[in-house]
C-alpha cells in the first residue's frame, strides 16, 4: 500500500525481519520501475507476540515513485459495508480480488465476512489495501490492511474448512501506531481537488499556458503538489535555485545555434533585443516549467521577468508561492497570467470563428439537423469584446474580464475546462479498475 511517494506500508510477516531489504513492484502499473526498499526508521511495528499483534511495517524506498497513487486513507468502518482487497496468490500471477463485508471487532483486527470460503483471503494477500466502493458523492477510500485469515478446522486453505474469515487491521489501529498514516487520514493529509486540477492543468488540453497558486510549505496541499512534480520537465526552487543557472539549464534544452547561445542566455536573463524566434514552440503546447516558491526568490519581479520570456518560448509554467501576498503579485498578474489567458481567448475565440464560417458554408448545403453547431453568441461579438478589454489600463480589471470572457467562450463552444482527452496512466488503486 502506497502512503507517499516514497514510503509504503504493509505487514511486518511480509518483511520478515527489521534489517531486510526488499524489492517492490507496482505490478497494476507495469511502466513504474520497481525499487527496493528498506524499513524506514521508527517503520517496525512487529507488535506484542500472539496471533492479535499489530504486525505493521512501513518501507522506505530507494528512490519515491510518484508514478503511483497514494492510498486515499480512511478511519470510519461501517458493519456490513463491502471491501474489497486485490493479491496475487499462488496460480493468480495476474492477481485476484476477493470481496467480504466488515463484520465486528476480533481485538485490534477486524473480521470481514466472505460469501463462501472460496472469497476468504489466503497466501499473497497479506499487506494488501481494503477499500471500500466509491458510493455516490462518498469516494473510494483504504479502510484497512489485509493481515491473516482463520478457519476452524485449522486447515491450511479457506475452501478446506467449514468456516474461515478474513482480517485486517483497520487504518483507525495503524493510526495510533504510525504518526504519518494519522496525518494522511486527516484533513490536512492530502488536497483531492488541487490533484485533480494538476493533472488536468498537465494534460495540456484548453488549459491556460500559466497555473498560479499559493501552497504553503508543509501540509496537505504541499505534499499534493510535490507528488505531481514528475509530470513537470524542469523544476526551479525559488530562494534555493539561482535563476542564471535555471536559464543555463534551459539554453542547454532549447540548442540554439552556437553563435546564438549567449544571446539567448542575455535575453533570457536581461531582456531587451529579442534573439531569432524559430525555437519558439506553439502557445501552451511546450514543455512544463513548474516554480516552486517564487516569493522565496530574493528578487521575485525580477524571476518573473525571466518566465515571461521564457513562456513566449512555448513553454508552459506551473507558479506556486508560500504566502498570499508580497511584492509578487502584481508582476505576476501584469507579466503572466493577463498574457497566458488573453493568449487561450485568443485561441478559443478564433475556434468559435471558424464553427461560425463553418456553420455558414455548410448551412445552405445540408439540413439544420446534420448542420454543426452554431456557436451560441456571435464571434464577432466577442471578438469585440476581447478588444476593449485589451485597452484596459489596470492588469487586475483585465485578468478579471478575461477570465469572465473564458467562461463565456467555453459556453459558446460547449466545452469546459479539464483534460478533455487521455492523461497520463495512474496506477488502479480499487476495485473501480476489475475489468
């Protein structure tokens, strides 16, 4: 069961000693390489000896795998609710799900009920993550850890006996055990939304060429956003990476001609004459520049600055800043986001003109059934539109309008902010992924 990007939770009897060292697999996502992995420090949890021990390990890995997704953590059981747990036992090298429902109490593990014993957990379950189903509004969520089984006629497989359970040890119990799991259960554990927002943002599909937001360091939103990094090609550490050696790393990428590398570098840094532009990519359609903690930049206009040159170079940035306010935020308004989201209007109105020359062609060709939708205010409306607003004289009134003028347009195309196509592969973390 994946906790964080780099640690991972699972039964001490699985690791079978504090000093070994194991190789980890993320056999429902073939394309993460597997690492190994040792206990993390305070990660033994063997428990008092007797078949109701705690029986709890967590490993560090090598390496994180952000690749994976994180268990979404629950504490609340409810008797009789299903739960289902995924393992890979012998002659099931694709693995298995077995179904049962949360029965009572048995000490510090609780029993789940199968419909036969056939659905009763046997070995290569142990370790595994119990979820509950997503339910309406109610999402999927990791209730327990799957930990041994039991027959009564002490047999060595579920189908053998006349009756057998399976058990596990609720998160609620891990909790008290483990300080990270607490925090993770917790509402500061992980931000679902700001997730789900990231990787729509990185899927690239009607998103704006900037994303801006205030994540302050430590906490939920913090570690959410630290397990969408891999999606980005270069991260810059403000405060902590010197914007030269960021520009060193991007001329490096970009491999303009020889004779213009200092040029581009001089640019890049200082401004002024604009080098040749046939590097420049197409608006929002380059690679992912993500800034962490701008405002800790000892020169934060002067970073921004450098990112406006950098996003007419095609490339698409991620901003973030740990406090809500400071000398930031006008340049960023002024130099980022008023241009990135009059450069997607821009984009989507000619859309909406070329449904409207569509619709005209086509028109008096075919019958109004078969004809393309016709964007629901005229473009050249808004085309108007998007003139004034560009004679604004202040950035916040036009970042404002703009962003009304975006809502507007998305409702003439019929289409909404969001991925809108395929995103990048996540691991199955439940039940929803049984074919």
């Amino acid at each position: 069961m994946l906790l964080t990007q780099d640690r991972i939770l699972t039964c001490a009897h699985v690791v079978g000693e504090a000093d070994a060292r194991m190789w980890v697999e993320f056999a429902e996502s073939p394309g993460i390489p597997p690492v190994a992995a040792r206990v993390a420090p305070d990660g033994w949890l063997p428990g008092r000896e007797g078949p109701d021990r705690e029986d709890v390990a967590v490993l560090a890995l090598d390496s994180p795998r952000p690749q994976a997704e994180p268990a979404p953590l629950g504490r609340r059981l409810e008797r009789g609710r299903e739960v289902w747990a995924g393992g890979y036992s012998q002659t099931f090298d694709d693995g298995m799900w077995l179904s049962g429902r949360i029965s009572g109490l048995h000490g510090d593990w609780v029993q789940l009920d199968a419909r036969n014993n056939a659905e009763v957990v046997r070995p290569g379950f142990s370790g595994a993550a119990v979820h509950t189903r997503r339910e309406g509004s109610r999402p999927e969520q990791v209730v327990g850890l799957v930990v041994s089984w039991r027959g009564d006629l002490e047999l060595a497989l579920p189908t053998e006996n006349d009756l057998a359970f399976s058990y596990m040890i609720p998160v609620d119990r891990i909790a008290e055990l483990v300080p990270l799991v607490a925090e993770l259960c917790g509402p500061d554990g992980w931000d679902p939304g700001l997730a789900r927002r990231l990787r729509h943002w990185f899927a690239g599909v009607d998103q704006p060429s900037v994303r801006f937001g205030v994540v302050p360091s430590g906490g939920g939103r913090d570690r959410t956003l630290r397990h969408q990094l891999h999606r980005a090609h270069l991260v810059h550490h403000g405060g902590r990476d010197r914007p030269a050696a960021l520009v060193e790393t991007l001329v490096a990428q970009l491999r303009p001609p020889r004779h213009q590398r200092n040029r581009y570098r001089d640019w890049l840094l200082e401004g002024g004459d604009e080098p040749e532009r046939s590097l420049a990519g197409r608006p929002a359609a380059g690679p992912v520049l993500a800034v962490l903690g701008l405002d800790e930049d000892p020169d934060p206009a002067g970073l921004v600055r450098v990112l406006a040159r950098v996003r007419t170079l095609g490339f698409r940035l991620l901003v973030t800043v740990r406090a809500a306010d400071g000398p930031w935020f006008d340049p960023v308004v002024r130099d980022l986001l008023v241009p990135a989201l009059d450069e997607q209007a821009e984009e989507l109105l000619r859309r909406a003109e070329r449904g409207e020359r569509e619709w005209a062609r086509l028109s008096g060709l075919i019958d109004s059934a078969s004809a393309p939708p016709r964007p629901a205010t005229d473009p050249a409306t808004r085309r108007r539109h998007l003139r004034d607003l560009r004679a604004l004289p202040e950035p916040h009134a036009r970042l404002t309008a703009l962003k009304q003028l975006l809502r507007d347009l998305r409702t003439d195309l019929g289409t909404r902010p969001g991925p809108g196509g395929p995103g990048l592969p996540e691991q199955r973390t439940g039940p929803a992924g049984r074919p």
